[in-house]
C-alpha cells in the first residue's frame, strides 16, 4: 500500500469510528429514555394498583359496618398512609405508624427510604375547623339529591351558596335549574326552558326531567364550573393559595376574602335512594348523621338551630346510638313538632357511597388520584360512577394533621 493511500485511509477509518460512536451515543440515549418512560409507566400503574388495594380496604370495612358511620366516616387510624405492600417490612412494622404517624417527618430523616406504596381515603370536612380534611367515605345520602328535592328545598340550599360565591344573579340561576329540572317547557320568571337552548349556537333542549350527573347542569344558563365547584377548584375543601389571591392566577373569579366558598357541586347528588316501603326506591332521603350543616337546614321544615344541635350532638355520640334516626327526637335536638314535619326526609341508612382515593408512594414522586361512587346492595359493591381525578392535582395535604393554607 502506497503511503499516499494510506494517508487516506487512516482518516476515512477515524470518521466511521467517530459516526459509529455517533450512532452508538444515539441508541444509548433512545433506550435510556425508552427504560425511563418504561419505569415512569410502571409506577403510575403501581400507583393506580395502590388506590385500588385502597377500594378494597373500603369495601371490606363497608361489607361489615356499612350503617355504623363511626367505622368508615373519618377513621385515620385505617384510611391514611395505609401500607400496600413493601419490600423492608410490613404493615405491622410500618415506620410511618410506628413514629408517631408522621410520614412527613419519616421521609426527612431518611435519604433512602425503601419502596413503598401507600393508599390515602380522603373526603372533605365540612362542619369542622376551616381548612381540615376527614379519611374515610361519604354516603351520598349527606347531600341533597336534586332529583328528590322539593324546589323549595333546592332553593333554600343553592341560592345563599350562589350569593356567598358574590353572584348577584342568584335567584335567576335557581330559577334556569329549577326549569331544567321540572317537567314541563314554561318559563318561569327569569328562568329559561328550551325556547332559550333551542337559539344557542349548537341548539338543545332542556332536560325537564331528573338529570343523570351534576356536571350535566352545565348546560342551564348562566351555569359555569364557577357555579358547580366555587373557588375549590381541586376539590379538596381547603383553601389553597391560588383560591385566595383573586385574578393572580387560576381561579381569576375567587373573592380574596380568606373564606373558601364552595360551588353548589358538593351538597348535591343524584345517586343517593333506598328501598322505600312499597318496595320502590326512594330518592334522596338525608342521612341525619353525615350531612353537612348546609344540607340539614335546607330540609323543608328545619329549623336552622335544630340542624346545628343535630351536627353538634352527633359527634358526642357513639356509632351504636346513631343508628336510629329518632335519636334527634329522643335525645331532645329537635322538639317535637320539628321532627314530625323532617322525620319522613331523615335516614341513617346509606347504601350509595362516595369514595376518594390517592394511591402514592414513599420513594418515587408520583401519585394517582380517583373516585368512585359505590352501590353496596347487602355485601355486594356495585360501581355507579368512576372517574380518575389525577389532573386536578394530588391536592390533599395528607403529610400534615392540619393545613391552614393562609398561613402557607
Ligand atoms: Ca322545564
Ligand atoms: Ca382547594
Ligand atoms: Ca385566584
Ligand atoms: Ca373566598
């Protein structure tokens, strides 16, 4: 080989290395984001496993004290940071219950915490301290079904909701749902019935008749998810920081006030009903030991103090007195005539529950978050309603005992 040629192929050979190294790094870094994307995949899944490990936890306590709220209503001890599965111990020994129930303060101390997946069950509080959340599960019956609800009854729960929220076209936006709702196509004063939906640019028509889910009132006029959920829009019942500086960020419309006001979405249903003495179902009876305060004095023929003596004197009491809804006669909350006119729209049964679930972990940033709403018929559950509620934000302070986001 002459040393002309060779000249020329040393560097020929040096750019195929360098391509080679070139194509090499190339596929090196494809299968590293490749395993990465793979990995990630593999603990959402994980995740989403944990919340459902979490439903059936749920379950297993609802099959055995399904009328006994005090076992699923707000129980920490079984519904927060509950152990699915690790590889260094058991839920015996989990080091997040034995140290004082902090997770918070387990995750600081340790740099390498070994794997572990973890359920939350999480509702919101309402009649407790502001900013506080519950673990545990909500019978539908709390809330007031809107297709069981007397008009008088849903204008007395939606309309002081709409004015708190600082909407000044209250009564018309009751009065738009309340022509939603009833049967026939006349308008009432500032209502609005198909005449209305049929000129809007697509046309429809009213329902005029019980509607099948809460977001479905998004189609009455003048309703907005500003309406359905209030500032809350994580849906947690605490007053984060974005809820509270008006038009700074999303949500531009919350009023800065310090008070997180609620949309009308979370004290109404359209699952709760039990058999009724004819053996039909009958919607929207009122579960007299797990409604809100808002709900109980919205039954027609409550009195306001009656409702609060009633949230008052539920708590002191224990699961096995509740189970009876004369106990707010026979304990003296309500005086006679008061409870003849709300006895018929009072139960303690539930049978329809709302469940919330977080599935995370103790090693890797990621979590999941879904809710439910179950049938349990005897010890059968029946899912009514599932939705994955993850892009709303994981949103519960699970890592604390209480959150005061004005202090944040
Ligand atoms: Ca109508
Ligand atoms: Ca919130
Ligand atoms: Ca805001
Ligand atoms: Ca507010």
């Amino acid at each position: 080989m002459s040393s002309k040629r060779r000249a020329i192929v040393l560097p020929v050979v040096l750019v195929l290395v360098g391509l080679l190294a070139l194509v090499m790094a190339g596929f090196v870094f494809f299968m590293r984001a490749e395993m990465s994307g793979l990995s990630a995949r593999r603990d959402i899944q994980q995740a989403h496993l944990a919340a459902e490990s979490g439903l059936q936890e749920v379950l297993l306590t609802l099959r055995e004290a399904r009328f006994d709220s005090k076992q699923w209503f707000d129980v920490p001890d079984v519904f927060r940071h509950g152990l699915v599965y690790s590889e260094a111990f058991e839920r015996d020994d989990d080091p997040v219950r034995e140290q004082s129930g902090s997770r918070e303060q387990y995750l600081e101390e340790n740099d390498l915490v070994p794997p572990a997946w973890r359920f939350s069950v999480v509702a919101v509080s309402f009649d407790d301290q502001p900013d506080m959340m519950r673990y545990g599960v909500t019978p539908e019956a709390s809330r007031m079904n809107i297709n069981g609800a007397t008009e008088e009854e849903l204008t007395a729960l939606v309309e002081p909701i709409l004015y708190d929220l600082g909407l000044e076209n209250a009564p018309e936006l009751v009065a738009c749902m309340l022509d939603w709702l009833d049967e026939d196509d006349e308008e009432r004063t500032n209502g609005a019935e198909s005449t209305y939906y049929n000129t809007l640019e697509p046309g429809y028509y009213a329902k005029n008749g019980p509607v099948d889910t809460l977001e479905e009132l998004l189609l009455v006029k003048g309703f907005s998810a500003a309406v359905l959920y209030g500032e809350d829009v994580n849906r947690n019942g605490i007053l984060d920081p974005n809820e509270d500086d008006a038009d700074d960020s999303f949500p531009y419309y919350d009023n800065a006030d310090g008070i997180l006001d609620y949309g009308i979405a979370p004290f109404l249903t359209v699952w709760s009903s039990e058999p009724g003495a004819e053996g039909q179902n009958v919607a929207g009876k009122i579960n007299v030991n797990t409604a809100p305060l808002r709900v109980l004095q919205a039954i027609a023929g409550m009195t306001p103090e009656g409702a609060e003596q009633i949230v008052a004197m539920r708590q002191e009491m224990d699961g096995e007195a509740l189970l009876e809804p004369q106990w707010v006669q026979t304990t003296g909350v309500l005086d006679p005539e008061t409870y003849e006119a709300v006895k018929d729209r009072l139960t303690v049964q539930a049978l329809q529950f709302h469940v919330e679930i977080l599935g995370y972990a103790d090693h890797v940033r990621i979590a999941r978050r879904y809710e439910w709403v179950l049938e349990m018929r005897g010890p059968i559950a029946q899912v009514l309603y599932h939705r994955d509620l993850t892009r709303l934000g994981f949103a519960w302070p699970i890592d604390e005992d209480t959150f005061v986001a004005a202090e944040q």
